[in-house]
C-alpha cells in the first residue's frame, strides 16, 4: 500500500494537504506543526476513532485531543494505491465522529464495496490497529513493544497454518476461570452441590399434595375456556355478519361514484368547448348593452329594431374624416404611382473584381516561388479585396430587388383595395369618399348619423367576437339561446362535480368503517339468531370465572414452582453424587488442560521466537554497526541481547537509552516484515535518541526498506535530511569509483 495523499481537518490541520511519495518520504518540522497529528490523522482514517475512550490519570483520548481548532468537524481524505488501483478514503463526522465512511476508485469513481469504516484499516493493511501500532508506527514516547493478545495470534500464526484465532494468554485465563467456578470456598459449584442435596427430599411430599390440588382446577379451568371459546366463535361470526353489511353498502356505494363520475366526466367534455365564463359574460353585457341602445334610438325614430337600419362603414376609408381620408388616399396613390414608375434592377457586370482576384492569386504564386514574404501577403491582400468586391454587389442586387418586388405587391394590394386600375383612379375613389361627406346636413343627422355608425361598429365589434368564439351566432337571439345553454352546461357541470365529492365522501366513510379486514363468508354462515348482547354477556361472565380459576391456579403453581420440579426433584437426589463426581473429574481435566497448552504454547513460541529474533538480531546488529549479534524474547515480549564476543546475554537494563530504543526499533521492524509485508511504515521522532552514526545506519536500514514499501520519517530536525543527502553522497561516490564491467 503506498499512500498518495492525504488532506485533514484534525486537531490543528485546518484543511492542510500532505502529499507523499513512494519509497521513503522524511517530513521534517518545527515543535507543535502538526507531524504528531498527521500520524495520529492517518490511523484514523484507516481504523476509525475510538469514541469509547475516556480521559483517565492525564491521558487524554483522541477524540479529545484531536477536535479541529476552527470548529468544524472532524474529517479527511486519503488517496492511495493498493492492489494495483488508485483509491480514495474519505471519512466525515455528521453521524459520529469520523463514523462516516465512503471509498471509491480515484479514476472511475466507482464506490468500492468491500472497505468499510470498521474492516477498512485491517483490509488495506492486513492487520488490526492494535497490531499496526505496535509494528508499523513508532513515535518516539512509544518505542518500546507491549504484548498484546492480537499481537500474540499474528505472531502465533506465522509458524502455524495462518489461523490466527487463539491467543494463549486468553486460553489459559479462561481455563483458570472455569477452574475457580468449580471449587473456590463455598460458593464453587462442589460446595454448593452438596447444600442442596440436603434440601431435595424435604419438599417432595408437599409438592405431591399441592400437585393433586393443582391438576382439578386445571380440568376445571379447560372447561370454562372451551366455553368461552364458543361464545368468542359466535361473536366472530355475528361481527363477520355485519362486515358482510357493510361491504354490500360500499359496493353500492362504489357503484354510485362510478355513476357520478361518468356524469361530471360527460358535462366536463360538454364544457371543455365552450369559451371561458368570464368571457362569455363580458360578450354577453355588452350584447345587452347593445340591444338597449339600439331599442333608444329605434323608439326615437319611432321604428322597431328589426327596421332600424345602422349604415355599414366605407371598406377603404372606414369611418376617417375628410382630411384623413384626403391623406390616406394621396400615400396610396404615391404607392401606385413609384411602382409604375420603378424599373427591374439589373446585375452589375463588372470584371474589375474578378481582375483584382486573379492578380492576386498571381502575384502570391509567384512570391511563393520567389520566398517573397511581401509579394505573397499583397497577392493574399489583393485576392481578398476582389472577393469582398464580389461579395458586395451580389448583396446590393438582391436588396434593391427585394425593394422592387415588394413595392409592386403593395401596388397591386393598394388597385385592389379601391376597385382602380392606376393611380388616378386611387384618387378620383378619395374624392368620392370626401364629396359624400361634405352633402349638406343639420347638426341633429349628424349626431344621429354618428350616434348609429357607432352602434353599428359596436355591433360588427361583438359579433366577430361571437363568431370566432361560437360559430352560428349570426343574431341576437341566437346568441342568447346560446349563452343560456352555456350557463345551463356549466351550473350541470357543478352539480355533478358536488353530487360526486359527496358520494366519494360517502364511500370513503363506509370503507373507513368496513376496515381493511376481508369478509369471512364461512363465519358469517355459522352462527344465525343469537342476540349479540346476551352471548357479550355471557362471555363477559365466563372471562371473570377464568380469570379467578387461574389466579388461584398460579398461585398454586407458583408455590409448586418455589418448592421445584418434583420429578427433577426426585432425581436429583440420586444424581447429585454423580455431579459431584463430575465436576471432580473436570476439574481435574481442567489443570491437565492449562499444563498441555502451556507445554504446547513453549512448543510453539520455540518456533515463532528464533524467527523474529533472528529477523531482529540482524537488524539490531546492523544499527550498532555489529556491536550485539542477537536477541532474545520472553512471552511479554520482554528482550535481552547479546553483546558480541560475551558469553552470555545482558537485560535492558545493562543498555543506554539510546541503544534500547534502536534494539525495539529494530524489533518493531522484523515485526513488519513479518507481519506486514507491504503496509507503511511509519516513524515519529523515533531517531532522537539515536547518535548521528547509528541515526545514519537507522537512515540507511530504512532506505533499503522503501525500496519495497513505502517508509514516513516525521521529525522536528533537519538532520536526517542532512544524513541522507551524505549516504547519498556515498553511494554516489561509491559508484563512481566502482570498475566498469567488461562485456
């Protein structure tokens, strides 16, 4: 697993990003810049935070210690490659605390199944936190390596199959405590068997009496209940009778919508081609209006209104006056006059563009072939030129003659309009139009002229209207036949839509009552003829009987109960001997049990032990330059080392600080090769007790280690940077003077 990158909201990360690389990465820093809370941001992402810690004797748990300092909740990202794929981890806090987990293909972006918030950690790295914490990250104040059961079973699982589902330490502990439940004091099972041995023989005869006395009102209490369970059956029956009832009604009552429904349906159809209502209102005021004007003027001029004739306006002029009509006719006649007058546009016939085109493709040719950068630009510029030419008399003949056909349509709309065959018969229909307006005549066939041309166009108003909206509406009677039958459709309309709310209504109460319970037409059928209060009655009487029947019943059967089972009882007498010489026997199978895996588990531990020591023997020699050549480990993983040329191995105590913190150093490490092959590893000043020669061979050790995995050096100084630009140096140098190979 190699990771990419990493971008945090933790503890005082606000968004800060963190990339890596493969290989060794060494992230140097000041005090108090983050590297801890990088490390500690990298375990919770793969593994979660444990929000069960709790603050205990100045330890302050993760959850609390890593809070963001601006505020916003806990979360990150993390991208990084594993199993040939480039993977994104995210984890939010909206639920609990960086509890939200999701993880996707970096390229795809599709979701990855089989990593989740609990398994994602032990997935990617292969093993459980506690075991990552104690191999693959070493931060300074933790150095030193403690047993831990899942340590143990990694471990354990090296030498073995690959189970790793027992720890000793778990085993023997419970195997002690199944040891202390059989004989510890008086309260272990022995002691307590031998008590109550005593005790059975005094209650037998008691509970016989007591059971005898038990069994009639259990026979009595039978009774009572199968009589109740008729009653219970009737009732049933009656209820299924009236759930029949009430499903008939909403059959009629379904029927009944349906019915309604079809009748609004069918007036909605009616109603969907009528005009709208307040249109057909406004129509229909003013038809009245209307009427009631034209009956004024009729019974001025003593006529009904079928004899009141309203003068139709003038299809040209319409109703204009003298001077409009004089002005409308001189601009029509004008009209007429300049297409008569017009003549057809003719295309330009102009070869000077198509000169200047062929001048210019000749010009560039020929500064092509001269490389006469000048020659080909002025060809180029020469070629365009006569193209926009071309371009610019096509586009004025097809304006003006556009312009063209669009004056002689107007001209020919214009001699149609006034019945005329040029532009002077245009004018002469002008002139008519005004003479019939200057006839003489008083101001009172004036008013009464105008009074009807403006009923008449009022009329012509309303009609049009009528006939777009309903054609046949050529009369006044008519079109108020038809606003009758528009009023009568709609209030129809309404009607049916209020008769169908209230039948919905209707069956929706029925079905409300009738509940979702299907009718049991077999039950229904059973029972005819009882009167359901009486049989309520009687069940009513029945269920108080049963009721005290079965308290004495109890209470019977719970002394009976305290006393225990007589034939248990019985019984036990006899076989509490044999229990006891049971748990004799298992106690004693229980001390062989904890003395076979202890000899199984040395057996064992001399097969795991020489491999990690060995692994850590050579690593710890390599750090002290080949002072001490090996190691050896206790089961708590306790370690004594073996100075070169001595004959026998020293404690820790014996050791500087320093060199016990490269020998757990290099005991972490053989732990990672053997346990994780290809997780990070990860140090947090984990070198500052090391002295600048062991550093550098620390240093050294690690760069051949990310050679095949990737390694984070988090550290406050710059000097391992410096080492390693010196190891660098070396190889370098080493290198260089290295003699060629001869091929």
């Amino acid at each position: 697993m190699i990771i990419r990158n990493m971008r945090a909201s933790f503890g005082k990360l606000d968004g800060q990003e963190l990339r890596l690389q493969p290989g060794l990465n060494v992230i140097s820093g000041a005090n108090e810049t983050g590297k801890t809370t990088w490390l500690a941001f990298l375990m919770a992402m793969l593994y979660g935070v444990d929000t069960k810690d709790r603050a205990r004797g100045g330890f302050v748990p993760d959850k609390l210690k890593y809070q963001p300092w601006n505020g916003k909740p806990m979360s990150g990202t993390m991208e990084l490659e594993a199993e040939g794929r480039r993977v994104t981890l995210e984890r939010t806090s909206e639920t609990s605390l960086m509890g939200d987990f999701r993880a996707w293909d970096t390229e795809s972006g599709s979701p990855i199944e089989e990593l989740t918030g609990k398994t994602c950690g032990q997935t990617l790295v292969g093993v459980e936190a506690a075991v990552y914490a104690r191999s693959g990250c070493l931060r300074q104040q933790r150095i030193p390596v403690s047993a831990d059961a899942q340590l143990e079973k990694r471990l354990s699982g090296l030498v073995t199959s690959g189970s790793e589902d027992y720890s000793f330490a778990e085993i023997d502990d419970q195997l002690k405590k199944l040891q202390s439940s059989i004989r510890h004091n008086q309260s272990g099972a022995l002691p307590r068997a031998e008590s109550a041995r005593q005790k059975l023989l005094d209650r037998l005869q008691e509970i016989e009496d007591s059971q005898r006395q038990l069994s009639a009102l259990e026979l009595e209490l039978t009774e009572l209940k199968e009589q109740r369970e008729q009653k219970r059956e009737i009732l049933n029956s009656l209820e299924a009778q009236d759930r029949k009832l009430r499903q008939e009604r909403v059959d009629a009552a379904e029927a009944a919508l349906a019915s309604a429904r079809e009748d609004r349906e069918g007036w909605e159809a009616v109603c969907a081609d009528l005009p709208e209502e307040e249109v057909l209102q406004e129509l229909e005021s003013g038809l009245q209006q209307l009427q009631n004007d034209l009956q004024r003027v009729a019974l001025e001029e003593g006529l009904t209104i079928s004899e009141l004739e309203l003068p139709e306006p003038d299809p040209v002029f319409k109703r204009m006056g003298a001077r409009e009509a004089h002005d409308k006719a001189a601009a029509d006649a004008t009209v007429v006059q300049n297409a008569k007058n017009a003549k057809r546009p003719r295309r330009k016939r102009s070869p000077f563009w198509l000169i200047l085109i062929l001048l210019g493709i000749g010009v560039g040719f020929a500064g092509a072939l001269l490389s006469k950068l000048i020659l080909v630009i002025f060809g180029i510029a020469a070629a365009l030129g006569g193209l926009g030419w071309w371009l610019w008399l096509r586009i004025e003949y097809n304006r003006r003659k556009d312009a063209y056909i669009s004056l002689q349509k107007e001209a020919r709309r214009i001699l149609e309009l006034y019945g005329a065959k040029n532009a002077k018969g245009v004018v002469l229909r002008g002139i008519s139009y005004i003479q019939g307006l200057a006839a003489e005549e008083s101001e009172e066939e004036s008013r009464e002229r105008k009074e009807l041309e403006s009923l008449a166009d009022r009329r012509a108003v309303i009609f049009e209207k009528l006939e777009a909206l309903m054609p046949g509406c050529g009369t006044p009677e008519k079109a108020e036949a038809l606003f009758q039958e528009a009023a009568r459709s709609r209030q129809e309309l309404a009607q049916a839509r209020l008769v169908e709310q209230q039948r919905a209504e209707q069956l929706q109460a029925l079905r409300f009552a009738l509940g979702s319970e299907p009718v049991d037409e077999e039950a229904a059928a059973r029972f005819e003829g009882y009167d359901r209060d009486t049989v309520t009655e009687e069940l009513r009487s029945l269920e108080g009987q049963i009721e005290a029947t079965t308290s004495m019943a109890d209470k019977l059967a719970g002394a009976i109960g305290q006393m225990g089972d007589p034939f248990a009882l019985n019984a036990e007498a006899d076989r509490i001997g044999a229990e006891i010489r049971r748990l004799e026997d298992r106690y004693a199978a229980l001390r062989l049990a904890r003395r076979a895996l202890t000899e199984a588990d040395e057996t064992l531990r001399a097969k795991f032990a020489p491999l990690l020591c060995q692994k850590t023997g050579e690593l710890f020699s390599k750090l002290t330059a080949g002072k001490y050549d090996a190691i050896q480990l206790d089961r708590s993983l306790h370690v004594t080392v073996h100075p070169k040329d001595s004959a026998v191995y020293r404690p820790l105590s014996y050791l500087s600080g320093g060199t016990v913190d490269q020998l757990y150093f290099a005991l972490r490490l053989a732990i990672c090769e053997l346990l994780l092959p290809k997780a990070p590893i990860v140090l947090d000043d984990a070198l500052v007790y090391f002295d600048d020669k062991r550093a550098a061979l620390a240093l050294e050790t690690l760069k051949e280690l990310s050679q095949t995995r990737q390694v984070l050096v988090f550290t406050c100084q710059s000097r391992e940077k410096k080492l390693l630009n010196e190891l660098a140096k070396k190889s370098k140098r080493k290198a260089q003077k290295a003699p060629a190979s001869i091929s």
